[in-house]
C-alpha cells in the first residue's frame, strides 16, 4: 500500500470511528424504493425536510401501486416541505410507472438501470445502490466533493471526475461508507464556508493549510 493510501484509510478510520456508520437519515434506513423515493426528495432540500415528508408520503402511500394511483395535487401536498415539490411529485409518479411496467413494482438493482428511471441520476442511483442494496457504488454529492478535494485525497473539478478518482484511493473496506462519513463531516465540521478545523479528528492528516481560522477569529476579537 502507497502511503497516500495509508493516510486515506487512516482518515476513514478516524471518520468512522468519531461519526459512526449508523445512517443519520431515516430514509436511507428503509427499502430499496423508500430510499429511491426519498432520495429523489431529498435533491437541493435539507435532510430534516426531506424525512419529514418521506415519512408523511410512506404512511400513506407505501407502494409504487400505491403512489402512481394517488391524485398528483395529493402527492404535491404531502411533499409540500421539500424544494421543487411540484415537479418532484410528477417525477415520483413517472417513476413508479416505469417501475411498475418495466420492473414488476420492484427496484432495479443496476447503477446504470436505476439512471433510466425519471429524474434519476447518477448520484441518486449510486445512494440507492449504497443504502438500499449494499452494493459498491459512491455516491458523490457536494459534501462529498467538496471535502475529498479540500483533504488532499484526490483533485478534482467535477463529481464525476471526484467519482473515478475516489474508485483509485479509497480502500475496499471504506467504499460503502464514503458518502455516510463525508457527508456528516460535511455538515457537522468541514463545512462550505469556514470549516471548523480546531475540532477536526482528521486535522492532522488533513492537507487543508488555514487550520487555526476559528482560532485567529477568536484572538481578534
């Protein structure tokens, strides 16, 4: 093993270890179409908004039988707390037509079959794979981008280029866990704007030079 691989794994391990592995999101704790579904609701919503309208749209419409068949403004009303609720709705039932005609009511256990479905991209498709069927896949969102750029573990411009790279370094034991531990590290700590370094459990393997911003802030005041 390379020793940025090293430092990689020894990252992941440190995540893992200060965060857990316990999914924060209800929704990507429950079935393959639960997670389809509230994936696609949680696109450019926060996560508390798209729990709350998972669960309320679950409790009611817990199959794609269920929900191709509800009324859309139904559909709307329920979803109402997540952004772009309207289009969502439309995008929820055109999913679970094709699940029905083309899949038998079940969810395709493919990155590239999941891609086919209505508003599904490769993101969403790779979240299902992760947490809906435990299968190999990273999923990259901005979180995740964003702090395997600022890290050093790769470099990168885009999620799709991040996706490939991160395939190259990140150990096999770590690949399922890489949205999970960049995501809440991406919330919680690393954040977009001024990532709280002084509390970091990576901070020394991290390449991310302004590591004392909180602290030169506080000595300013």
């Amino acid at each position: 093993m390379k020793g940025g691989d090293q430092r990689v794994k020894q990252m992941f391990k440190e995540l893992e270890e200060f965060y857990g592995t316990e999914p924060w999101n209800w929704h990507t704790r429950q079935t393959p179409f639960q997670i389809l579904i509230g994936t696609v609701l949680s696109q450019r919503t926060r996560d508390e908004k798209t729990d709350e309208a998972a669960k309320a749209l679950f409790s009611i419409y817990s199959t794609p039988r269920r929900m191709v068949d509800a009324p859309l403004d139904v559909l709307e009303d329920i979803i109402r707390p997540v952004n772009y609720y309207k289009t969502k709705a439309k995008r929820i039932k055109e999913i679970c037509r094709v699940l029905i005609e083309k899949y038998s009511g079940e969810v395709p256990a493919t990155v590239g079959e999941l891609m086919q479905l209505p508003g599904v991209g490769r993101k969403t498709a790779n979240c299902v794979m992760v947490y809906g069927f435990r299968k190999a896949a990273i999923a990259v969102d901005t979180h995740v981008h964003r702090i395997a750029n600022r890290t050093g573990i790769i470099q990168t411009k885009t999620a799709e280029e991040s996706e490939r790279k991160l395939w190259k370094v990140v150990p096999q034991e770590y690949v399922l866990l890489v949205n999970e531990l960049l995501v809440k590290h991406g919330q919680k700590i690393c954040k977009p704007g001024t990532p709280h370094c002084t509390i970091c459990p990576i901070i020394d393997l991290c390449s991310y030079e302004p590591k004392n911003l909180e602290a030169d802030k506080i000595g300013k005041k």
